[in-house]
C-alpha cells in the first residue's frame, strides 16, 4: 500500500490556498489540519475543500502527530518562529518564499533544519515547468551564442495588485515586489547560470517609511555575466514581466512567466512551444523527497543564499 502524506496548512490567504488546491489534486497528499485566525476564512475554506481539524495556533498544529508536513502560508515575519517551531517538532516542511524576513533568520532555519534531517523546501515553482530545461537546451546547443547579459523587468500598474489586497503586501517591513517576485527570478537564474553575486542596488521609496519601494536597479554577476534587474511600480501599461538572455547570435526571453521567445539580430522572432501537458511540479518533487528518492526540490540552503542577495538589494 503508497504511503499517504498528512499535510497541515499554516495560512489560508491566496497563496495558501492556491497550493491546498494541488495538494488535494495529488493521490498520496491529504490536507488534514489547517491553522488560520480568521474563523470566517476557516470556515469558507473547510466549505469548499472539505472537513480538516481547525487550529487557531500554530503550536497545536506543529504538535498534532497526525501531520507529517506542514506547508507555512504566512507572510515573511512570521516564517521563522513557525518554522523553528514546526522543526523541534520532527515536521517536513514546505515555506512560501522569502524564507525569512532576514538574513539571520534564514542561516537559522535553514541551520536547524539540515541539523534536524527533515525534509525541507520553499515555494518557488518555476524550476518544475518545462521552460527552465527548455532554456537549458537552447543555450548548450549554442543558439544564442556567447552570453553577453542577462536583464529581468518587472513593471506593474499597481502595486499591491488587485487579486493581493492584505495588510502586509505593501509594507516595508516585509512587503513590495522586491521580497514578492524577484526570489522566483533570482533562483530561476541560479538554477539555469549559476547563483548571482551582488554588485550594486539603487532602491526608490516613498516618503512614507511604512510603504514599500517604487522602484529600483540592482547590478549583479552569474559567473563573470553582467545580470541586470530593474522593477517599478505605479506604470501605465499591464503587468509586465520578462527574464532575457542576451547572447551575440540570438536573444531568448521567458515573458510573463510562462511565454517563451527567440529573436534573432534580423528581428526574426518565434515562441518556442513547451511540453506544458507534463510539466513537472513541486508536489511531486516533494512526495519523491519524503519517499527518500532523488528530487529537485528547492531547498532551504538554496532560500538562504536567495534571502543574502534579498537583503543586499534592499539596503542599496
């Protein structure tokens, strides 16, 4: 008989639920405990995915012995307690990113939870889809060339975005798109060139000390390579995200997370079609990882050199 997974969920925003949906779409994960303050929230979820034991503190849930894993849903401040926490209690863990809200945070969670040999991992779905092995394949077949730069543009009409109204988001302590959207992109680089290295960051906040950057520009370098990072809010045009490797034959663009483009100095341009039908996914990488079989899962000792270029672009 598989082995079944007993999942327990910290948060039940967005986010959160987003992943319980996967969970339950998964033969050998079952959700079984959620922990969420909001009772009204508690109760939509449980009507609409169905009975779990309710917890309003966290501590319970790490306790319950019927949890193998707990996912942490939570916003950043809130990720180290849980997490310390949910180690001293023998649980596998899957964190939504940034791993911590500090760099110290992060060494320790991901310190303690080498130390505790328990399954560890953060939400940063990219590297399971087809795009990342497909822009692998381009660039060791030669296609581009020699790779001369690599930029990644993050604009937004607003921010916070519609679909992401809380009382954090927008925050300075530990909001903005900074902490929300370049991880995924800074990882995403690591796991295709190597793991960036700070060089530089020019950071815009507004005048009030409570809200998140406008805007800004990092400088960095993957293996001797100019990376270059630019993002901005508050821009009158859609959302729009794009990750470019520049090379001195061609030019290869992932666009708005999924869309994948090839251009050529004569302006020829083509999508590159990926095998989206079998993708692979985090579940399943983290049910390999729980089996003690080879994975891929995103590790805390990956979010923890992720969390170190966080906190450099920050300070500028």
């Amino acid at each position: 008989m598989e082995k079944i997974y007993r999942i327990g969920i910290i948060g039940l925003g967005v986010v959160g639920e987003r992943l319980l949906k996967q969970f339950q779409e998964h033969p050998r994960m079952k959700v079984v405990a959620y922990c969420e303050p909001n009772a009204e929230r508690m109760d939509e979820i449980i009507n609409t995915y169905g009975q779990a034991t309710k917890y309003a503190d966290f501590q319970k849930l790490n306790r319950d012995p019927e949890v193998d894993v707990v996912y942490v849903a939570v916003p950043p401040k809130f990720h180290h307690e849980i997490t310390l926490d949910a180690i001293e209690n023998g649980k596998h863990i899957l964190c939504e990113k940034p791993l911590a809200n500090s760099e110290e945070e992060a060494k320790e969670m991901y310190e303690k939870a080498e130390a505790a040999n328990i399954v560890n991992a953060i939400n940063f779905p990219l590297p399971y889809q087809p795009q990342l092995s497909q822009m692998r394949k381009v660039i060791d077949q030669g296609e581009l060339g020699e790779i001369q730069r690599v930029e990644f543009q993050m604009y937004f009409p607003r921010w916070p975005r519609a679909w992401q109204q809380n009382n954090w988001i927008a925050s300075r302590e530990q909001g903005g798109f900074i902490r929300e959207i370049a991880p995924h992109y800074l990882h995403f680089v690591s796991r295709l060139l190597g793991m960036p290295d700070h060089v530089q960051s020019f950071v815009d906040y507004p005048s009030d000390s409570t809200l998140c950057e406008n805007g800004f520009i990092s400088k960095m370098k993957v293996n001797g390579i100019p990376f270059l990072i630019n993002g901005l809010s508050n821009v009158g045009q859609k959302e729009h995200l794009s990750l470019k490797v520049f090379g001195d034959k061609s030019v290869l663009e992932l666009r708005n997370w999924r869309e994948l483009f090839i251009e050529t100095e004569e302006g020829d341009q083509r999508q590159i079609e990926v095998d989206v039908e079998h993708p692979n996914s985090l579940i399943q990488e983290l049910e390999l990882a729980l089996a003690q079989k080879e994975h891929q899962l995103v590790t805390f000792k990956e979010g923890y050199f992720i969390q170190q270029l966080l906190e450099k672009i920050l300070k500028g």
